[in-house]
C-alpha cells in the first residue's frame, strides 16, 4: 500500500507542477502587451526519496518559486537610454518650433533682415529729396514695420520661454507624483520581503515599470537597496526615493522672480535646476537656456538698429531746424533683486555703448572687496571694482539704497528690447534729414553773405560724430550750450585759431599744423548728450586772417539722412552688420536643431536596441509560450494517466481482498 501512495503523491505532485506552469505560461501570454511586464517561469526541484534502492527513488516535484525574467544590468540601461532619448526628443521638438520663428531655412535672407534693409532703403528715398514729405512718411511706415516684427519675433520667443516655464512646473509635478509611487511600492515589497516571504512579481514589475516613466521626466541612477527596495538619485546627485521614503522636488519662482521657474530640493530648499540632465525635465532645462541666449541676441539687434537711428537722428536737424529727436523708444534693461538679499539697495542699468554691448544676462553681487558681474551663459567673472556706478559691457549701472555684502541683483540687457521696441515719431517732418552744421571757406558779410578771401589752403571739413571721451589729445571743444548757433573759425596765426560766437565772442581756441591739422569738436546738447561732431582743418598752411562759416545746415539737406541711411553697412553690433549678425543668429538657431536632430536620432536607436536586447530577456515570445504550454499540457495528461492507473490499482487490490 504504500508503494502505491508513494506513486499516487508522485503524480499529484506532477499534476501540480503542470498545472502551475500552465498556469504561469497562461499569465504570460494574457500579458503580452502589459508595458512593463517581465517574463515569468517556474522554478522547479526534484522532492528526494528513500535511500533504497541504490541511487534512492523519487519523490515528485516541487514547484520552489515564479521566477521573473529580469537583467538588472539591462534595466539601468533602459533607464538611461529612456532618459537621453526624452531629454533629446523634447530639445527637437522645441527647436523645430523655434524654427519655425526665423527663416532658417533661406539663412535669414527674408524676416527681420528683410524689415531692416527695407527701412534702410526708404532711409535712402528720403535722402534723395530731403524735403519730400511723401518720402518721409514712407520711411516712418518702414520704421513701423521693422518695429512690429520685431515685436513679433519677441513676441514669439517671450511665449516659447513662457511654455517652458510652464511645463518645467507640469513636469516636476510628474515627478513628485512618481516617486511618492515608488516609495510606497517600495515599503510594501520590503514588508513583504522582511517577512520572510517573497513579493509578488506584479508589484516588482509595477515599480520597475514607474521607474522607467521616471526615466523620462528626469535622468536618474538607480541603486538596488535592502529586502528588495530601490533607492533613486536624481543625475545631479540629489536623493528622490531613499526605500519607502520620497524628497520632493518644487517648481518656484526663483530667487530673481524674473519668470524662470526653478525646481528647488525639498529637504534643503536649494535650487538645482543647473545640476538636473536628462529626461523631460532636462530637455526643457537645456532648452530654455537655448531660448535666453536667443531672446537676449534678438534683443541686441533690436536695440543696436534702434540705438544707431536714434543716435544719427539726434545728430541731424529736422524741417524746423531742430536738433532731431528719437525715432524709436526701447525699454531699459531689465533688473529683479535677489529675495535673500539682507540691504535696502537697488540698481539702475543704462546701456551706454551699443557698440560694446554684450547682451547676455548677468548677475551682479556685492562681495566684500567690491562688486563683481558673473555672465549667466560662460559663466565668466569680472571684477568691477566698488563705487555707486559701476561700467560693464557697454552699460553703465549706478547703485542706490544700502548693499550688503553677499546681496545681488540679476540685469537681462536685452531680453525685452524685440518685444517692446516701438516707433514714437508720427510726424515726417521731425525727421533730422540735414547735417547739423556746414563748412564754407571766408567770412559773413554784413548783408549775410560770405566771401571768401582766404590766403592759405587750408581746408575746413564736416566729420562724423565720436563720444567726447574718444577725442585725441589737444582738441578745440565747442561747449554743447553754444550748439545750433552759427559759429566761425578765425586763424589769428599760421598756427593758432578761434572759435567765435555768431556775436563775435571767442568760444574756444585751438592749435594747428601742416602734418597734423587739428579737431574741432561741437558737443551735442539733450538726447545725443556725450557726443560730439567733429570738424577737421587739413592743409599745407594757414595764414593769419583766414576764415571759415560753420552754419546750420538748411532743412533741404541731407547730409544727415545719408549717414543714416550708411548705417546700414556699418558695424553696428558685436564688429558686424546689422544683417550679419541676424544672419549669423540664424545659422546659430538652424544648427542648434540640426543638432537636436542628430542627438534625437542616435538616443532613439541607443534606445531601442536596448529595449530588443530587454525584450529578449524578458518579453513574451508566443510562439515559445504555445510550445511550453503543449509540453505542459502533456506533463499534465501523464500525470493525470499516473493517478487513473494508481486509482484503478487500488480498486482492484481492494476488491481482492473481499
């Protein structure tokens, strides 16, 4: 009788291993298109016998454990792969969007550069006929259409950094939401696991699969822990699930509240949105610096055409004979004060120089020697020394209010210069088409000719216009309260000469000579303030007695117009042409999306051989499940027959014995 119990267990215990694969094999293929599920087998031993015989007899199975088909080697580098490829797909996508703002496609030839060489050629119209008003109000439209393109492109760029900022906020929410996931994952495997026991495959496979959609908010390192936990550390090093427990990232204000969002720590409250990488998160991280550097370029050319116009316009007198006054208004650079400075202090910052300007934003903080500027995009320092005004970069910043040691204030130049640059001027008359002033050779008659009886060849001629502190040494300076008045230049020796008022008085005197000549400068008074028109006196000799007029030029000419109209080819803006530099923006932004291109294609294909070399270990194959199900089946259908024949021994051992 026992001989056949001992086969009776034999074939239940089959019966019941078949029963579990096909079971098991019945599990795998329900969920073939689960995301995130691991292949799972069955685990089983041999039950040992009796020792006699020799070589001992069997017992049957046992089913020991549903072992789950899991590489943690491969999972890491799912898990790093997914993180490149998101960060490398949201870059592309927002770098085609940006795209589509400038004409990459012609190289800049069309857009903005299109706007500013039509306003340079209706500059030209108007220099042809000075005195034409038709001309004149043609140029004021162009000036209008150059200015609401720019506002367009601002516009544009200002709306793309805005939805950045947005979905930086909407992608930390994600983040705290799974790792919070995790962690409670997390306690309820380790509890499972400390008991003792095992935890269920579904609940492996559920924060495994929840890892991996962490994977693509942000980049992450994963670090198996104890019983079964795993432990999760942002790239930058930052802790985000420690076993069961979770540290929650926030998306702030910043310290500037200049708009940016910034993800702050939890447990430290610091900001660390310059140390994350990777992921969805990454992605728009390193994007919007992308979109900062852009702003802050088509900011510098919005305000460098709009400076240089303004600067020749107030160089020039209008139809009314006065000095001319702004074509266009641009903001001021933008200032925000750190929420942990300790002082009462403000700043102000005026762009100075348009041609030394960079325009990348900067922050600038008191230390204990000084005050020193740290370039946000090089990250480059420089030391500015101490003192209420400060120079930096073609700006000049003046401090106001008690500054502590420590405190700092961000300055964005040129962020807001495209969006808001706007046309003031709405009378064509107040175009400063005319030079400022005329030179003729002689003197004014009393009938208010001039006739000119000079002896020597010395020649008087109109210059450009220079910042009073570029003037060489030893130059004859026209105070700005005598500008405007007609004014004459009397040698009083071959070497020595005045300046005279239109009443006669000397305003100012100079020296001159045969291999040097000399300079004369007449500073502008009110918007053109720190500038200066030069006159040049050229020639082999100069004889006492000789004369030159310097006159308002008359409404008709165009001496200013076509400077104007010149600024076009000029150096405007980092030692290039307006056009240039645009066009060199633009390249910029088409090679920065070829380049997201080329990452998003590599990442994809790191990624998805990752994923086959995944699905090779741990997906589903069905045809393998059909196969395994069969040999199942017939394990089952034999066990089974072992039973039916143990059953029908019984039977017949017991009706023998009647």
């Amino acid at each position: 009788m026992s001989g056949l119990t001992s086969i009776l267990n034999v074939g239940v215990s089959g019966l019941n291993a078949a029963t579990e694969g096909m079971q098991t094999i019945s599990n795998n293929t329900s969920n073939v298109n689960t995301p995130g599920y691991n292949l799972e087998t069955i685990n089983q031993v041999a039950v040992p016998g009796t020792n006699l015989p020799a070589g001992g007899e069997g017992a049957g199975t046992n089913v020991t454990s549903i072992q789950r088909a899991f590489n943690q080697f491969v999972f890491q580098e799912i898990i790093g792969a997914t993180a490149t490829n998101q960060a490398a797909q949201t870059v592309l996508s927002n770098a085609q969007n940006l795209s589509a703002i400038f004409p990459v496609v012609s190289g800049g030839a069309n857009g903005l550069s299109q706007a500013i060489d039509t306003f340079f050629s209706g500059v030209s119209t108007v220099a042809q006929n000075a005195a034409s008003l038709p001309n004149r109000q043609i140029m004021l439209g162009d000036a209008q259409s150059a200015a609401s393109l720019f506002n367009s492109v601002g516009g544009a760029v200002a709306a793309n950094l805005a939805s950045q900022n947005q979905q930086i906020g909407a992608t930390v929410t994600q983040i705290d939401g799974l790792t919070s996931g995790i962690a409670a994952l997390n306690r309820t495997i380790t509890a499972q696991s400390g008991a003792g026991g095992t935890a269920p495959n579904n609940l492996l496979d559920q924060r495994d699969q929840m890892v991996q959609q962490l994977s693509q908010e942000i980049g992450v390192s994963v670090v198996q822990g104890s019983n079964g936990a795993v432990d999760i550390y942002a790239n930058g090093g930052a802790a985000l699930v420690n076993g069961g427990s979770s540290y929650q990232l926030t998306a702030t204000s910043g310290s500037y509240l200049d708009g940016n969002t910034a993800v702050t720590y939890g447990p430290t409250g610091n900001d660390i949105s310059a140390s994350l990488s990777g992921g969805t998160l990454g992605g728009l991280i390193s994007f919007r610096n992308q979109l900062e550097t852009v702003a802050s370029s088509v900011g510098a050319l919005a305000n460098n055409f709009a400076a240089a116009v303004n600067s020749q316009q107030a160089q020039g007198l209008d139809l009314n004979g006065n000095l001319g006054q702004a074509i266009f208004s641009l903001p001021a650079p933008a200032t925000y004060t750190a929420s942990s400075n300790t002082g009462t202090g403000s700043v102000a910052v005026a762009i100075t120089s348009a041609s030394a300007l960079v325009p990348d934003n900067f922050v600038l903080t008191r230390t204990a020697t000084g005050y020193q500027a740290t370039d946000q995009a090089t990250g480059q320092t420089t030391s500015l020394g101490s003192g209420s005004t400060l120079s930096y970069n073609g700006m000049t910043m003046t401090l106001s209010g008690t500054v502590n040691v420590g405190d700092s204030f961000e300055v964005q130049p040129t962020t807001n210069a495209a969006k808001s640059i706007a046309v003031t001027m709405t009378d064509p008359k107040l175009i400063a088409a005319a030079s400022a002033y005329v030179a003729t050779a002689g003197a004014t008659t009393s009938g208010g000719g001039i006739v000119d009886g000079n002896v020597g060849n010395v020649q008087a001629t109109i210059g450009g216009t220079v910042a009073n502190r570029a003037l060489p040494p030893g130059t004859a300076i026209v105070p700005a309260a005598d500008f405007g008045q007609a004014l004459s230049i009397k040698f009083t020796s071959p070497t020595t000469f005045n300046v005279l008022s239109s009443g006669g008085a000397t305003v100012t005197s100079g020296s001159f000579s045969a291999s040097g000549g000399a300079t004369i400068a007449l500073e502008y008074p009110g918007a053109a303030a720190g500038q200066a028109l030069t006159v040049s006196l050229t020639g082999a000799n100069a004889v006492a007695g000789d004369s030159y007029v310097l006159d308002p030029a008359g409404p008709g000419n165009n001496g200013n117009i076509g400077a104007m109209a010149g600024l076009n080819s000029s150096n405007l803006i980092a030692s290039q042409s307006l056009g240039d530099y645009y066009a060199q923006l633009v390249s910029a932004i088409g090679n920065q999306g070829q380049e997201a291109q080329v990452a998003s294609q590599s990442s994809q294909g790191v990624l998805t051989a990752a994923q086959n070399v995944q699905q090779s270990i741990s997906g589903v194959n069905l045809d393998e499940s059909a196969a395994m199900l069969v040999s199942y089946q017939q394990a089952y259908q034999a066990s089974a027959q072992i039973i039916a024949t143990v059953q029908s021994l019984f039977t017949n051992l017991i009706a023998a014995m009647q």
